[in-house]
C-alpha cells in the first residue's frame, strides 16, 4: 500500500465544513473533531474502505472526489454514488454498527479527514440539530437509492445515460464560470458501472450523443451542448 500523506487540517477553518452535515457545530464541538481526526492526502485508485470490513470510524471529504462501489455476484462493479467535497462516507455503517456495504475508491486526488467512531457518537448523541440533519441525510441517501433501482427498471440504458449526464452537470457543476464541461472526469468504464451496462455500449451512446449535437467529450470529460435535448432524451417527462 502507497504511504499516507498526513494533512495538517483543522475542522474550524475547512473550507468544505459550510457544505457538509458539520456546518451548524458549536466551536468547542469542532474543537474535539480536531484534536482527535487525522486528515490524509490520497491519490487515484487508493482505497479509503473496502466492503465487507468494520467501520471504525467515518470519513468526511475535504477535497477530490471518490467513488462508493458494490462487486456484483457476476464480479461486475456497480458504482452507487461519486462523493465530492462536504459529503460523509461511512456513517450508515457505523450507525447500524454492520459491515461496510460498498466500497470507496479515490477517482481524483483527495484530501480525506477520518473521525474516531467515539467522536462522532458524542457529538450525534449531544447535539440534537446535527443528529436531524444525519438522518435527513440518510433518508436523501435512500430516496437517490430508491430512484437508482427505478430508473434501471423502468428506463433504457439510452435514458439512463442521459439523465445521469444531467445529474453530473447538476451535481458537480461546471469547470469555471462560462464553461459548459462538467467539472468530473470519469473513464468509459465508471459511466457504464454507474449505468450497469457495458463499457462498449456506453461508448457507442456516447458517440451517438456527440453526433446528435448534445454533448462534446474532451478526454473524459464531458460538455454539455443542449441540456433541453437531454432532458427529453432522458424522458423525466414521459
């Protein structure tokens, strides 16, 4: 495993704690996160958690993004959600003190902060605000699930290409202002782990979406050329 690289980050002055479940914690409160969390640069492709391990504690991103990944039965990888900055990981495991379900992989260089299972059960236990808005969180989490399942149900693999387009344009923004490319990069392979297709038909799609005029791709980034097509490709109204 590639040697950790310590960040020297306290809670009080992370730029992504008004983005995350943290945002409403008292000074003191911030003040234990501190003094007992450590805070670890990663590179792409390492690993914060593997499925089917203990939690011991949870995970808040400060920066980068990382995916949560199942292995399917048939060994086939089906990523459930990419974390950003401000997002918790691991704090449903820890609540219901199971196995990790999924695992979290590092897709862009992040910076990852690890808060001792003690800490984060006395600040939930205290603070009546903080344990609401965790389980408002939780309750999001499993609504995004719920949909996930419908969509992969109900939509054709066409659909669904174009409604998680519009979901990654609306969740990760665009990079910089007056830039129409989504501020993600994800390969052929990740896009169709997402979709639960394969990496071949996601790639045809693709091309099919770019001949059509509705996206450009730089690398692995994609531009968004005419949402309101994507929207109709994506039938949220049908």
């Amino acid at each position: 495993m590639a040697a950790r690289n310590q960040i020297d980050l306290q809670c009080q002055f992370c730029d992504s704690r008004n983005d995350s479940l943290f945002a409403g914690l008292k000074e003191e409160e911030l003040a234990t996160l501190s003094s007992h969390k450590s805070c670890v640069g990663y590179k792409k492709g390492q690993i914060l958690f593997y499925e089917g391990t203990r939690p011991m504690g949870m995970f808040c991103i400060n920066r980068g993004k990382i995916k949560v990944s199942k292995m399917g039965s048939n060994g086939k990888e089906q990523i459930l959600l990419i974390a950003q900055p401000g997002d918790f990981l691991g704090y449903r495991a820890l609540l219901s003190e199971e196995f990790y379900g999924a695992s979290a992989t590092v897709i862009e260089q992040a910076a990852v902060c690890f808060i001792p299972k003690s800490d984060f059960l006395t600040i939930l236990n205290s603070n009546a605000s903080f344990s609401q808005r965790l389980m408002q969180a939780v309750c999001h989490e499993l609504g995004l699930m719920e949909e996930k399942l419908a969509q992969i149900a109900q939509k054709s693999v066409r659909e669904r290409l174009a409604s998680t387009i519009l979901m990654l344009k609306e969740t990760y923004g665009m990079e910089g202002e007056g830039s129409e490319l989504i501020d993600i990069a994800l390969s052929r392979e990740d896009l169709a782990n997402i979709l639960g297709t394969a990496t071949e038909t996601v790639i045809r799609l693709l091309s099919e979406f770019k001949a059509d005029g509705l996206i450009a791709l730089e690398g692995k980034k994609i531009k968004v050329l005419d949402p309101s097509a994507l929207v109709r490709e994506a039938d949220f109204y049908g």
